[in-house]
C-alpha cells in the first residue's frame, strides 16, 4: 500500500506540474512567502507569467521586456529569470526591469543636547520612507544620544498594609531629599504619590463592618479603611507638597499576604491624564514588603471578569471598580507599562527580593532593589536604579503588520556588540552622557501591503520616536506600456513590459490581464467567437497565461472599432484521472494475476501429488492384513524361573 500511494502522488505531480507553473505565482494582494531569499541560490528564480508576478516570485528575478525577446512558440514566462542569465541570453542591460527597495529619509534634526535637557533631539532621524520589495531585506541606520539633564517625572507608589507602618514614618520625610538628589542629575524634576492595599472583598479583606472602619490590630494607632488603590498627589515640583499629602496618610490593613499591587501599578500607568504625567523620562517607584497578587487570584473572592485595561480614577482618586475585575496579569502588567514609556523600579525587602527579580526580567526596562526594613535607603536606591535605566539604551518597536520582519544590531561603540535577531529589540548598555550609540534595523517584507504602515521605534524610557513609513514594491514601472500597440496584432493589444495584453483573450474567454477591466479597457472592440474556422496566415496567434495557443483574426475597422474573430482553443484534456485510475488498474490486475498464478501452480502440483499417490497405490502386490510395514503390537514374555514340572501336590 505505501508503493501503491507514492506511485499516485508521483503521477499526480507530475500529470499537473506544467499546468500549474502560473497558478504557483500569485497575484499583487496574495501572500508570496520565501524560504530563503538569499539572492545568490542558483536556481530560486522560476519563469512567470508578467513582470509583476517575476518580481514578486523571488527578490533574485528580473524581466526583460525587449520586444521579441522569446522565440516563436516559447512562453513569456522565459523573460522571468535572473540577471545574469538574461544578459547572457542576449537582453539588453536597458531592457531589465529589476525594481530595487530604497528608502528616503524625510526628517533628520541632528543630535544636540538642548538647553539644560530641555529641548534635546537624542533620536535620528526622526521620519523615514522605506519602500521595500518582497524579500529583499533594507537596513536603516538610527543614531541615539545621550543627552544631560534629561527631564524626569517619578511616581511613589507605597503598600500602606499594616506592616509597612515604620517605613510610612521615614517616607513623610522623603520628599525634599528626593528631589534634591535627582536634581544632581537633571534640571527638571516631579514627584507624585499613590498608595494601595488590596481588594475590599473576602478573602483579601476583612468584611466586617468595624473591620472595614479600623482594621489594624489596636485601637490606639491611626489606621485607614482599606482600599484597592488611591492616587493622592499628583506629580509637581513642590517637596512641601510631597511631604504635606503624605504625612495625612495612615496604614490600613488586609486579611492575606500578598497585596494588590498590580492593580495599583495599572491604574498608574492607565490613568496618565490624572497622573500628571509629561512626554518625558517617567519612572514608577513601587514599594512592598510582601508579594502581589494576578490574574487568577480574584476567583477567591468571586471575580471573574478580566480587567478591561482602562483607568477607573473616581473623584477621590480611588480605583472604584476594584471589586468588579481580576487582578491584571503579569503579561497584561509589563505591556501597559510599555505602551506608557514608564520605567518601574521595585524597591522591596530581603524577603521578597527574589520573586521581584524574576518578575523584573519578564518588564522590559525594570529594576529591582532592596528595601532596608524602615526604608531608609529608599533615596539611594531610587538613585542607583534611575542611573542605571538611563544608561541603557533599548531600542523597540510598535507592533508589525503581518508578513514585515524586523530584527536589530547594535554597535555601543566599544566591545559590546549585540546581533538581534528577528522580533528583538536593540540594546546598548553602559551608555555614558553625551555618548552616541547606533542601531542597524533591517527590515524585510514577505508579501505586499495593501496600505502605508507607519511604524514606530523608540527608545525605552525617552519621549521621541523615530516614524518608519512602510510601502511594499509590488509591480514593475515599464516605460514602453503603450494602449493599442501597433506590435500586438496590428494595434489589437496593449504592450506591457514587452509583452502584448490581448483584448480577443479576455473578451472571448474572460481571463488574462485585462480580465478585470475588459470593458473598459477593449471597448473599441467587438469579439466573437469564431466557430471551428479554417486557419491561414491571416490569423493571430496568441498563448493565455496557462499557456495555452489561441487564435484570432482582426476582421473589421470600419467605424473606429475593431471586430475581433477568435476561434475557441481547445483544452488540453486532464489525463491525470485516466492515469491514475490506468495505474491502479494495472496495479490490481498485476496482482490479481500473480495471486492467479500462485494458485494455479499449487492446484497443478496437488493434482500431481494426489495423481502420484493413486498411482502407487494401485500397484501394491500384498494384502493389507500381510502388508510388511505392518507388526503386531502383542509381546510374548517367558518367565525363566518357570519349569513347567507338576506341581508337588498332585
């Protein structure tokens, strides 16, 4: 059965090989997707029916369009191949179409530093066209600047459950110091404040009404309901501020562990407008003594909807809907803060130091550092991290349209050299001020875009980006298209490329090129079918893209249009159902008839057995009861000691 089977998907490739040389090339808007468009593999470029379809088929194609460039009787598919091979069967180098992708750098400030961080252009270019043809990669060249002073906006955003009660005492103070050290760094500074707690429903919370109104153990200490997440400042330059809204605050309390800091870090990342943030460096500093929970966890307490992504602020700053969606997800966490170009900075106890460290890796641009048990090296940490984000370098991009490749190579202008691969980002790190670092972003499309895509790259944790306009090269731009050319058929065809798009073919059989405008494009022409006429040499001979020899006869001018006579071509007839079934024909019979034998030859040999035996038997000369392969089966025994005399007694 496996022979049976790959003799039939043999024969069936075969018989339809020819027929489907042009239907394996596909059109402008289909996916054409290659393997390996190495340029330099001999024999990836196949024939093809026009140029647009060449030079879609292979990045490696080219079409000559000289006229007459084919003999007699030879496909317009053989103007498809590579350059080399048609100059070397004799087109002229004027004559090649072999469209190249090229791009045009529309916007480029040059690098500066601007004025005291402000102003600066650290991103070039800032705007660039790239047309690319399929499957010929394009590599744009992005320069990045370090600038001094670079603005910064930060977010404090403390756990206020009841174990964090002697770092809220040192965080009352921290404001002027904070400021003071960033702005060592930087000329433009904010700080803003948020806190959070959990979810105010079971088992994250108690629900007990005096336990909602005082949930820490005593009743002699200061302590807040419970609460989800609640913005208090917003981000400003004023310390007093700082220090003023954060003195009113008071621990609160909760049931488990982990806390619900995920949803604080969203609705802080989400809820840009009541932030305050700027398009600036945005940093997030998150503080805990404890774990977190997501996605998943919310069941416990009999929530099931995901959470929708969008910021839920009510007038009092409180994230209201807490109690309605899950806990975000950690994929979910990491992608809103990317999109936000916010930079979070885990600052956590010994305890849970790991688990931040982990979680810190799957967080593009993240750092994680450790808490002392009062927070009192909370400034110093929030330095040591911010001076290490700003020194790395990474460059992204927004999301690819379908069938667009993307990969990176950085050069840091030292040692460090990182290839990137396809979907990667690029990264340098150790980035000193007023150093330049370039990124090598090689583009690749494997089919056409229906559309101009605009793709964003930027640099994590910097406001400016880069604008890449994407077209797709997709069709060949010949010089001699020309409607009614006196080379087709006496003016009855367009010229395209070299090649002649008939109007008989399309009006007769509705295919070809101009099947999709026929009426517009052959209205000077009547075409009618020709019954079985008498060919002579008056008639025009023409192939359709399968291939096929149709024949045509320009009849009539009179009046400014032209009757075409076209005499139906006839089909080749498909075989490959009558080869197919001939051979398992063939095959059954072929069996049929060695099964036939081999009982035949065993009949014949029993008949000559049994006939053998008859024979033998026939000619036997003794009686079966004295047959001498016969003997009795009875034994006769003498007793020795047995004497045979009388016995005493008588």
């Amino acid at each position: 059965m496996v022979t049976l089977s790959m003799v039939l998907v043999f024969l069936l490739v075969l018989s339809r090989s020819e027929s489907e040389l042009d239907t394996k090339i596909s059109s402008p808007g289909d996916a054409t997707e290659w393997g390996d468009p190495d340029r330099s593999l001999p024999g990836s470029c196949q024939p093809a029916s026009s140029c647009q379809k060449c030079i879609l088929s292979h990045p490696s194609c080219a079409w000559c369009k000289q006229l007459n460039f084919t003999a007699s009787g030879e496909a317009e598919a053989r103007r498809c191949a590579r350059r080399e091979e048609l100059l070397a069967r004799g087109c002229p180098p004027e004559d090649l179409e072999e469209p190249r992708g090229w791009q045009e750098v529309l916007e480029d400030e040059p690098l500066s530093q601007g004025v005291r961080g402000e102003g600066a252009t650290q991103l070039a270019p800032q705007r660039v066209r790239v047309t690319l043809r399929p499957g010929e990669p394009q590599q744009l060249r992005v320069r990045f600047l370090r600038a001094e002073g670079y603005p910064v906006d930060l977010y404090y955003l403390m756990d206020l459950s009841y174990s964090m009660k002697d770092d809220l005492e040192f965080v009352r103070q921290l404001g002027h110091a904070l400021l003071v050290r960033l702005q060592e760094v930087t000329h433009s500074v904010r700080i803003g404040f948020g806190s959070f707690v959990d979810k105010t429903v079971l088992p994250f919370v108690s629900t007990v009404p005096s336990k909602l109104r005082h949930p820490c153990p005593t009743r002699l200490e200061h302590c807040q309901p419970p609460f989800s997440f609640h913005h208090v400042l917003s981000l400003t330059g004023d310390a007093k501020a700082f220090e003023r809204e954060v003195g009113r605050q008071n621990v609160s309390g909760n049931l488990d562990s982990p806390e619900g800091g995920f949803d604080a870090i969203l609705q802080a990342a989400l809820c840009q407008k009541q932030i305050g943030w700027r398009n600036v460096s945005r940093l997030l500093v998150f503080t805990s003594d404890d774990t977190f929970h997501t996605a998943g966890d919310g069941k416990l307490g009999g929530i099931f909807m995901p959470s929708d992504g969008h910021c839920h602020l009510d007038s009092n700053g409180l994230y209201s809907r807490s109690p309605e969606f899950d806990y975000p997800s950690v994929g979910q966490v990491a992608q809103v803060l990317s999109a936000a170009n916010i930079q979070p900075i885990f600052a956590v106890t010994s305890t849970t130091l790991p688990v931040y460290q982990e979680l810190s890796k799957l967080i593009p641009k993240s750092a994680v550092g450790e808490l002392s048990e009062n927070s009192s090296n909370v400034v110093q940490l929030i330095m040591d991290a911010y001076n290490s984000l700003s020194s790395t370098v990474t460059l992204e991009h927004s999301q690819l349209p379908s069938g667009v490749h993307i990969s990176y190579e950085s050069q840091c202008g030292g040692p460090e050299k990182t290839d990137g691969e396809a979907g990667n980002r690029g990264q340098c790190n150790y980035v000193r001020i007023n150093q330049t670092v370039n990124f090598l972003v090689t583009l690749q499309a494997t089919h056409c875009l229906q559309e101009p895509h605009y793709l964003k790259l930027r640099a994590l944790g910097f406001s400016e980006e880069l604008t890449v306009e994407l077209h797709t090269l997709c069709d060949c731009n010949c010089s001699d298209s020309q409607q009614q050319a006196p080379h087709c058929s006496d003016g009855q065809g367009h010229l395209q490329c070299g090649v002649c798009r008939d109007c008989a073919e399309c009006g007769a059989f509705g295919t070809g090129p101009l099947a999709a405008n026929c009426s517009v494009a052959c209205a000077h022409a009547n075409v009618t079918l020709a019954l079985a006429p008498t060919l002579d040499d008056g008639w025009c001979k023409e192939r359709t893209l399968d291939n096929q020899l149709f024949f045509f006869l320009v009849e009539d001018k009179a009046g400014g249009r032209v009757v075409l006579r076209v005499r139906p071509h006839e089909k080749r007839a498909d075989h490959t159902q009558a080869i197919v079934l001939g051979c398992v024909g063939g095959i059954v019979a072929v069996g049929l008839g060695l099964v036939l034998a081999y009982r035949l030859s065993v009949e014949i040999y029993d008949r000559r057995e049994y006939s053998r035996f008859e024979k033998e038997r026939q000619h036997l000369n003794w009686k079966q009861d004295s047959n001498p392969l016969y003997k009795s089966a009875i034994t006769t025994t003498i007793n020795p000691h047995f004497h045979g005399t009388e016995s005493p007694l008588g």
